[in-house]
C-alpha cells in the first residue's frame, strides 16, 4: 500500500444538496488518492450495523433514519497520514465548530446533518472499508 487509508461517505443531506462533486474537489486538492468508490443507498441492517458502536448512544436511531433517507457514496481514500488528515479537512462533527474552509464549514446544516463521515482511526478505516467494498473493487 502505498499510504494509509481512509473512509468517508457523503452523506444523504451533502447527496441531496449536489455537493458531491465540490466535496470530491477538496478531497483531490488535499493530495488524497480515491481507491474505492460508489454510490449506494443503505438498508436500515446496513446502517444499523455500521453504527453499531454508538446503539446505546441516544442519537443512534435518529442517526440510522438519517443515514437511510437517501443515497451515500461512500469512498475509500489514500494517503500518508491519512485518517488524521482527512479529519482536518472535513472539520469538526458539529459545523457551527468547524474550522472555515472546512468541508462541513462549507458544506454542512448541523451536528446531524454534517455532510461527511470520515474514521476516527486506522483500525476503523480498515473495517468501515472492508464494510463498504470487497478487495476486489478498491484499487
């Protein structure tokens, strides 16, 4: 590999909205590499199991409802440093704290409806892409 990976998927709110091409400009710009991607919509099973770690949270339903109204795209990026990175770029979860010229800054309504997920580590990358694509489809 030739540096780290991360996950993201723009989320319904940023898919409704059309923000999928200018979301992917900054991700080009900040020198990440795409090895994955795709447009899919989630089931509630697969929401629910991709964010199984937060069921006892209070937001958990909300958040499965959310992730399910709509269409992702999901993408597996490449680059040093890449979970750290991509953080930066996309900003705080809540956009109302994001850093400016961040991609939720930019992009997102609220804690909610924030645009992008993005991994919180090197293990989770690896497992929230494996969830999403099979070895075959990332490059």
């Amino acid at each position: 590999m030739a540096g780290n990976r991360t996950l993201t998927m723009i989320k319904p709110d940023a898919v409704k909205d059309g923000h999928i091409g200018a979301i992917l400009a900054h991700i080009n710009k900040a020198g990440f590499r795409l090895v994955a991607m795709k447009m899919t919509h989630l089931t509630t099973a697969k929401a629910q199991a991709f964010y199984a770690v937060h069921k006892e949270r209070p937001f958990y339903g909300e958040l499965v409802e959310f992730m399910t109204s709509g269409p992702i795209v999901a993408a597996v990026l490449e680059k040093d440093n890449a979970v750290e990175d991509f953080r930066k770029l996309i900003g705080a979860t809540n956009p109302a704290d994001a850093a400016p010229g961040t991609i939720r800054a930019l992009y997102a309504k609220n804690v909610g409806e924030n645009a992008v997920h993005g991994s919180d580590s090197d293990e989770n990358a690896a497992i929230e892409g494996a969830f999403h694509f099979g070895g075959t489809e990332m490059f």
